[in-house]
C-alpha cells in the first residue's frame, strides 16, 4: 500500500526536483519497485514528463464520466445498446450546447473553470515576493516556469501572474485558448439527426451475412457480472472492520457484546 500511495504522488508531481525525491525515497523502501517504475517510460504516467499533454489529468475520471452515462447500456442487445448510446449522447451534447451559447452572450470570454483557478493563483500571488534582475531576458512566450504548473494547465500560475502584475501585463493573454467559450462552443456544436424509420433505410441486400465469431461464445451461462475493470493508478483503501458500539472492539455488535451491561432484576 505505500509504494501505490508513493508511486501515486511520484506520477501527479509537477516539478521533475520534487519527482526524482519521490523516487528515491520509493527506493529506499523497495529497489525492486524503483526499478519496475523507472523501466516505464516516465512520459507515459508522469505529469512531471509529459510535457503538458494531460493538461494535469492523471486519472481516468474523464472515461468515467462516460462510463456512468453509458451505464446500463452495456448488456442489452445490440441494437438497444446502439439507440441507447446515441440517444445519451445527443442529450449530452444538447444540454451543453446552450451553456455555451448563453456565456457567449453573457460577454464571456473564458469558461468558469479558469475564471475559478485564476482567481485562486492570483490570490496566492499576492504573497509572493518579486525582484526583477533583467527585464530584457525576461521570455513570457515560451510559457514556462520552473514550478512546472503553467506547462501542464496550461493557464498561468501564481508566479506569471505576479510577474505579469509586475510588468503590467495582461495576463489573460497567456491562458490557452482550449478555455475559452469559442472552444466550448466549438466542442458542443456538433449536430445529431434523429434515426429514420427502418422503411428509409437504404437497401442491405449487397451485405454480406454477418456471422458470429465462435471463438468469442461464452461456456458459463447466465447474466454475465457487471464488473468494472480497475487500472492500476486506482488506490484501493483498506476496508474498516465494523467496531463495536459498546467496547468498540471488532469482531461483534451491540447485541452480542460481552461487556453489555445486564439488567438488574427487581
């Protein structure tokens, strides 16, 4: 359990210093693991390597989110599972479209998303302490800094915006453009048509005959369980033993507590 929870915190780092401590504290509890995880190619599953394309995502939350629209679609027949699909999915795209819409004519220019994490940077860049050394070299288009946040979000962190601050420089010119509402707008604006009766469809007659793979045939037979699989940056916590009320000690309950006070009898 330590090394998933250290190798978690390795993966999620943002600055490659902080990175490479994780690593070898990882190696002084197991060399094993150090090396089963430096075998990996650390672009593959750390943000401090990835050069900014996970935009700091490092879990597969985002694959849930479709996951849990598509619940329930997964054993149905084929067909169902179809309509079902593009029916969740048009009405996924049918209520965000207008959110879109509506904070472009609200004058909007960026999603609150950013709104919410700019405004929490510059707060804290407020406490930061400035100095200037050589304002000629100092190189904002690269969209770098050495806290490695700006490159992985891609929308600047507290130190450019105290920088911008600094220099009385616009530091909204500096978020990418993938927050702003045109983008949003752009990701939702897709159109769907609603499916034809089967009397339009076109002819099938020049398709061949679809038959199953035999290979695929399940032996068990029943319902198949409904699992979700894991992957391996899920930590899973322990479960806690259920304690008792009275002595709170595992093992039993209330009812069957030893120590449960008896009634006296009159």
């Amino acid at each position: 359990m330590v090394f998933t929870v250290l190798a978690y915190r390795a993966g999620s780092q943002n600055q490659i210093r902080k990175f490479n401590s994780i690593m070898k504290e990882i190696g002084k509890i197991n060399s094993n693991a150090r090396q089963w995880l430096e075998a990996h190619a650390p672009e593959r599953w750390t943000l401090a390597h990835d050069g900014g394309k996970r935009y700091g995502l490092l879990t597969t939350n985002l694959s849930e989110i479709f996951n849990s629209v598509l619940k329930g679609a997964r054993f149905l027949p084929i067909t169902a599972c179809v309509q079902l699909t593009f029916y969740r999915l048009v009405h996924y795209f049918d209520v965000r479209r207008p959110m879109g819409s509506s904070a472009q004519a609200n004058g909007d220019i960026y999603t609150l998303h950013v709104l919410a994490k700019q405004a929490a940077s510059m707060s804290k860049a407020g406490a930061h302490s400035l100095r200037s050394f050589n304002r000629q070299k100092a190189d904002l288009d690269k969209k770098t800094c050495s806290c490695g946040k700006w490159e992985i979000f891609k929308y600047p962190c507290s130190h450019v915006l105290s920088a911008c601050a600094k220099l009385s420089l616009n530091s909204w010119q500096y978020v990418d453009k993938c927050y702003s509402i045109v983008d949003y707008r752009a990701t939702w604006s897709a159109k769907f048509s609603p499916l034809p009766h089967e009397a339009y469809w076109p002819d099938s007659s020049s398709i061949r005959e679809l038959l199953p793979n035999s290979e695929l045939k399940r032996d068990k037979k029943g319902r198949p369980r409904s699992t979700r699989l894991r992957n391996g940056m899920e930590i899973k916590e322990t479960k806690k033993a259920n304690l008792c009320g009275i002595c709170k000690q595992p093992g039993h309950n209330r009812a069957t507590c030893p120590n449960k006070p008896r009634r006296m009898d009159a």
